[in-house]
C-alpha cells in the first residue's frame, strides 16, 4: 500500500529540526521527521556508570570515525588538519555538546561592511532576536544579564551557572590584565525548568547529560513536538530528494530503514537539518535530469565554503586545589579580542571560553602526552600534582569562507548501507593560523597572571571540528549562494535548509543558538507565506 504524501518532511532531528518542528505545530499540517540515528537512553550514558572517560574514545566519541556505529556515516578526512565531530541520534550533536550558548554578534552579520571580508548576511541580528529570545525560552539557558559586549536583552530564564573554584581562577587573570569576562550563558539548567531537573554537577556535559539538566534538543524541542503531533521515524537514513523532472519541485525521499529496506516517502514540503557535513552530501547524491551536479547547485556552492572553528587550547597547571572535572564546563567567556583591530595581523576576533578540568584519566593521559607525567617510577606523584589542579581556556577562533574549503562524495567510502560517504578538503588560512598564534599567546599570558605554575597549549585542536557551516549558503543572488534570505533553495521552491550549512560566516562563537534561531524564523516565514509558498 502506497503511503500517502506529508505535507512537511524534515531530514534531521537535531538542533534545527527539532525546532523547526516544534515551530510549525500551529499550522496543523502532517510534520514526518526522518533521523537516521535512534533516540539514545539517559540511563545509558556513561556519566552512569565508572567508564565514563573510556567510552569518550569508543561509543560516545564525538568522531563518527572513531564510534564507528551503525547510525554513523565515515567521513573521509584525510585531508584536513581538523576533524569532525558530530553525533547522529535525536538531539543532534546536542546531545554531546557542552552546552555554551552564546548567540553570534551583531556585527557577524555584516563583516564585507565593516572588514571588507567575507560577505554580509542577507538577515541580522535585529531581525533574529525575537527568534532567540524565543528560544533561549524552549532550551532553557543560564546566564546574567548586562554583558557589554552585546546589546542589552532580556533576562536569562536561569540565573548563571556557578563559577567554581576554576571559573574564579580564571576570572582573576581576566581581572589583573582587564580584560572583559562574563559568565557564559549556557544551556544548563540552573533550576528545575520546563519539567527537567537541575544540574548535578556530574561533568560529563559532553557525553550526554544523564540528568536531563542539558538542553539538548532531545529533552527540549522533541517532547513538545511529539505530544503536538510530529512523526519521528528513527533509524531512516536518507539516500536522496527525489525531484519532479518536469516541475523541478521536490517530490519527496529515498530512505533506508532499520533492516537496511529501500524506503520511499512522498511530500510536498521537504526541509535539510542535516549539518554542514550532512546536507551537502545529501543533496550532492540528489542527481537528477535536471540536476546533474547535485541537487540545489546551479550555483556550484553546494559544499563549498565550509567552515569550522579553528581551536586553541591553552591549560593552566596550578598549585592550589581546582575543581576537576566536577561541574558543567563552561562558566565563563571572554570577548576582549573579538571584533578585528587594526593593530593586529589578522582580521576579525575570537572568544575564550574556560573549562573547569578533567576526569584522572583524562588528566593521566593528557600529562603523559606533554611529558609532564612518566610510567615507570614518579608516575603517581606527578599524577597527584597535576589531578585537580589544572584547568584550561578555548579559544574560538572566526573562520572564513573560502571555496577550496570543501565537502564532496568520497569515490570509494560508503556507509552501512551503501551510500557515498562524505570527503572532506579543508586547510587552515593564513587569517586563521595568526590569530591562532595570538590566541596562544594572550591566553598564556592571561593563565600566568591567574596563578598557573605551568601552562601547555595547542593549535589547533584536532579533534575539534563541533561546527560545521557554510556549504549551502544563505544570500540573495543566486549565483553566489544556495538558499534565499528565508532558507528556501533558489532552485527547488519547495526545498528548505535551516542547519549550519546555510550561515555566510562563522563568528567567533559556538553557532547553535544562532543556528536554532535562523531555524525558528526560517519555520515563521514559511507560515508566514503558507498561501503562496511555491510562487
């Protein structure tokens, strides 16, 4: 029996699916979202059991390459110095995220206006912050009002996360050189919020939140889409969007369920939330007649400019007692070096965000790779000096768009069920390894004048690719982007992307309340222009 069309079919049950979802509950129409991922068990993450640090490297690694599970694509990175890191399930890449929520700046959305770099965006921040004021209420986030590196807004539905013993440390660098700090605003549950309990301090925010206290999209979004009436189908991995020869609208999916059994599903609205690795491959295996280069790509963009976050990290050995690695990660940010400044070699900025520390083992393994920590005899002694003692700054580095930074179909990976994995071509600009250098440097300059002992650093970070963006770009010429200043692909008029593919530049941020705000307004003018949306 051949099933009947949907009126809204979602590809991705991350952070912008799930909103997205949510969003479009009031229009009553029949919402189907396709997760290629299951729903993972709170009771199964390794914040549960004694393993926790361990089953970091194994089942709940941030590197699909590294979990290697049934639900993951391999992703050929070969040929890139930094490595992606994602998590497909319900909830997205959420369900291992830290949980910092910072939203981008104002002035991210017009950098060719103010660095003559890059290109401005065709929205901005005015426009989005009804978008993320709503959304800070569905995600629940921690904050403290008044930080002057943004324009005022709204209280934070929580009061800010507590410093810690490391958050302090750290604050008091911030303070001898005067450098701005703010409490991080992050996606933590503060107090008891939306039917979710608080925080526990249990540390592990980046292998899953067993408390329930991380405003992952899984625990926010989802169960108020569900009850609303949105299907969401598991273990439905998409092949490609199957478009009408002689319309060249989109017709619907070919999928595969859970047995691996070809699947397909019709609907007459289809929207991308697949991440900036995810739905250029999608759309890159969508050939077609009319589409002979991939789907949405008259352009020739689709997969290029891609963009991560280049990483510093810089830690901080200190001979007082720390937290560890008790509490949630983020407490605290700085934006001293944010927006570009003359003076310096490179354009645009960056942000430091602390973390309070590590588990032992993370510790043992990190001191034994500096060299700090020897087998053999003196092991556990200078284990004790470093355990509890060190904690660290990020620095998040503003990554531009380049095309040569590229996602294309591997001629030879595949996945579990035969679909062309991704490849990814990516190298560090000479913009990014000066401000890394900068980075480095004022972030050690920073440890010491908070008391560190010792400081070890490294740049980038390898397994550091969280933020994948830029490959399906947003703008208002077609020959320069993927989709229009409301997320509808120039090419295909029933064909939406509302991910990380879609933004025009990166900021120095974490994207995802940036992210799920663009989801939420690109939902709201699809509502808004229901009438004559295919005009």
């Amino acid at each position: 029996m051949t099933e009947e069309p949907v009126d809204v079919l979602i590809i991705g049950a991350g952070a912008s699916g799930a909103a997205v979802a949510w969003s479009l509950l009031d229009t009553r129409m029949k919402i189907v979202c396709l997760e290629q991922g299951g729903a993972t068990n709170p009771a199964d993450y390794p914040s549960t059991g004694n393993e926790w640090e361990a089953r970091r490297s194994s089942d709940f690694s941030i590197s699909p390459n590294q979990r290697k599970l049934k639900t993951d694509y391999p992703i050929n990175e070969d040929d890139s110095p930094i490595k992606v890191a994602n998590f497909n399930g319900v909830g997205g890449s959420t369900v291992l995220y830290a949980g910092q929520f910072p939203r981008f700046h104002p002035s991210d959305f017009r950098i060719k206006s103010l660095d003559g770099v890059a290109d401005d965006w065709p929205v901005d921040y005015k426009t989005l912050e009804p978008f993320f004021e709503e959304n800070d209420r569905m995600t629940g986030v921690a904050g403290l009002a008044g930080d002057p590196a943004y324009p005022p807004r709204d209280a934070r539905p929580m009061p800010p996360v507590p410093l810690g013993k490391a958050g302090q440390a750290l604050a008091s660098g911030f303070n001898k050189l005067d450098w701005h700090w703010w409490p991080s605003d992050v996606a933590i549950n503060t107090e008891v919020y939306d039917g979710r309990d608080k925080c526990i301090n249990l540390g592990a925010c980046i292998s899953g939140c067993a408390q329930g206290a991380k405003g992952s999209a899984d625990v926010t979004y989802w169960p108020h889409a569900l009850r609303g009436g949105v299907e969401l189908r598991t273990h439905s991995r998409v092949r490609e969007i199957t478009v009408d020869d002689d319309t060249g609208m989109a017709t619907g999916v070919i999928y595969y369920d859970e047995d691996g059994v070809e699947q397909s599903l019709k609907a007459h609205i289809v929207v991308l939330a697949s991440n900036g690795i995810g739905t250029p491959r999608i759309l890159l295996n969508s050939k077609s007649k009319l589409f002979p280069d991939g789907l949405a790509n008259s352009s020739g963009l689709v997969g290029k400019n891609l963009m991560f976050h280049p990483y510093a990290a810089i830690q901080g050995i200190f001979d007082k007692p720390l937290d560890g690695y008790k509490g949630p990660h983020k407490a605290v940010q700085s934006q001293e070096f944010y927006e570009t400044d003359p003076s310096r070699d490179f354009v645009r900025g960056y942000t430091f965000e602390t973390s309070r520390g590590m588990g032992p083992a993370g510790t043992a393994m990190t001191g034994m790779g500096y060299g700090r920590i020897p087998w053999g005899h003196g092991h556990h002694k200078a284990f004790r000096e470093m355990f509890n003692r060190v904690t660290s700054i990020a620095a998040v580095c503003e990554d531009l768009p380049e095309e040569h930074n590229r996602v294309t179909l591997d001629d030879l990976l595949k996945d579990s069920d035969g679909i062309p994995a991704p490849r990814i071509s990516y190298t560090l600009s000479e913009n990014s390894r000066k401000m890394l250098d900068h980075a480095v440097a004022r972030g050690t300059e920073m440890m010491t004048a908070a008391g560190a002992r010792e400081v070890l650093t490294l740049a980038p970070i390898k397994y550091a690719g969280w933020h994948l963006m830029g490959t399906a770009r947003m703008g208002t010429d077609p020959a320069r982007s993927v989709v229009n200043e409301w997320g509808r692909s120039h090419d295909v008029k029933n064909l939406f992307i509302v991910d990380g593919s879609i933004f025009v530049t990166s900021a120095g941020v974490n994207p995802t309340s940036t992210l799920q705000a663009l989801a939420l307004y690109i939902a709201d003018q699809m509502k808004q222009r229901l009438a004559n949306l295919f005009d």
